[in-house]
C-alpha cells in the first residue's frame, strides 16, 4: 500500500467486542490506522500511549485514532484498561487485514511475537491514503506523521 491507493474496507471486533468497519470509521472523518506488533510490549505501549497523549490535537483535526494488531480482544481490553487509551484498538487475530495492507509477517519475526510491521496508514475521508508511516524504532513518528497529513 502506498499513498494513493485506496485502503481496503474491513471489519474487525474492537477491545469491547464491538465490530467496527472502516467505511463507517471514515464516515465520520479521516483514519490514523496504525499497526502494531503486540500490546503490552515496550515499542507498542510507547506508541500507543503516544496516539494517547495526543487526543486533543487529533480530535481538534477531525482525525480518529484506530490502532490494529493480531492481539484478541481481551488482550486488547486489558491493555486499553492498564494505559487508559482513549480509541479503538482493533483484533486482527487471523492476519487477514494485516494482509490486505501488506503489513503481515512471516517466519522469524512471526515466531517471536512480533506478526505485524509497525505501519501507520493516513487515511483520508475518502478513502486515499494520504500517507504511509513505517519506523521499527521511532514510536513517536506515526502519530505526529500521521496528524501532519491529515490535520
């Protein structure tokens, strides 16, 4: 996936269970989606708490924060309950939209625990993606990146 290209449409249960689809996401404005390797791991909490920290300038650009990884739904509750993160946080358990964003991992990487690449998409309200955001070790960059392209 590259800017410009159209993100795929998916459905996915969110930490409370509830499905969220990203055509009624957009609806109601533009999408930070950002992958993650794995909650509870240093990097993604640094990340995620990052999209955290940045709650008013996301919601002052209109911009909704949906994180994603191959974590389940109670992993995704328990980690959304111990850092008080204030956005969805999507169970992609099979790897099927990590696919569809060519973000998927195989082999060692895979078996290490870390299934996805640390990607963020900028999405806009029509779907384009405005910006792809892809650091292994700078976990500040993909929010600040992504609110630069879409705010």
């Amino acid at each position: 996936m590259k800017p410009g290209d159209i993100a795929p449409d998916f459905a996915l249960p969110d930490q409370n269970g509830d499905v969220r689809r990203l055509s009624e996401l957009l609806a109601e404005g533009p999408v930070a989606l950002f992958f993650y390797p794995a909650a509870f791991t240093p990097g993604c909490t640094k990340e995620a708490c990052h999209f955290r920290d940045l709650a008013a300038e996301f919601s002052a650009a209109g911009v909704q924060r949906i994180g994603i990884s191959r974590d389940d739904v109670a992993k995704q509750s328990d980690w959304t309950a111990k850092h008080g993160l204030d956005y969805p946080l999507l169970a992609d358990v099979d790897g099927s939209v990590a696919d569809a964003y060519g973000v998927r991992r195989s082999g060692l990487f895979s078996a290490v625990g870390m299934p996805t690449k640390r990607t963020t998409f900028a999405i806009g309200r029509d779907g384009v993606i405005a910006d792809v955001i892809a650091s292994e070790v700078n976990m500040s960059v993909h929010a600040d990146r992504a609110l630069k392209a879409l705010g």
